[in-house]
C-alpha cells in the first residue's frame, strides 16, 4: 500500500529531531520511503512511502507525532480505480 503523509511541524525542527526521523526509518524496514519533501503552503512537508498495511504505517509514523502534525493519505493507483469504476 501507498502513504502520503502530509506534515506540519510542532515547532521549529532540530537536528536531534531529524536523526530521530533517521533512527525510525531505519528501525522500520518494512516501510520503505520513497521521497521525503519539505514544501511551500498549508503544509510542512510530504512524506512518501508504502507498507505492507495500515497498522505497519501506523506504527511507523506514531513516533513521530512528538514533533509533527501528521495526516495520511492512501494512496490507490489509478490502474486499480479504473477496474473499480
């Protein structure tokens, strides 16, 4: 399955918190990021990656919330919506 986690900061990140960001990408193999983005807008930065489900995903980003806002979004490819419709 495909994530697109949409983030905003708590405050101001710090380099301890981007190696903590390290550490849990690291620690979470089965979560494989594809592109990590900070971005101009309503949001922070964009994260992009797949899992083999939801609760892997969950487990991944909850780590996180200590210094981010997260939102997920699931992403379905448009081949498998066309079958769908």
């Amino acid at each position: 399955m495909r994530f697109i986690l949409l983030v905003k900061f708590r405050r101001r990140l710090t380099k301890a918190d981007t190696e903590k960001t390290d550490g849990i990408i690291k620690a979470n193999p089965q979560v494989k990021v594809i592109s990590i983005d900070w971005v101009l807008g309503s949001y922070d930065g964009v994260l992009v990656g797949e899992a083999p489900d939801e609760e892997t995903w969950l487990r991944f980003v909850e780590p996180m919330s200590e210094y981010l806002i997260p939102e997920t979004l699931v992403a379905i490819p448009r081949e498998k919506v066309l079958k769908i419709i």
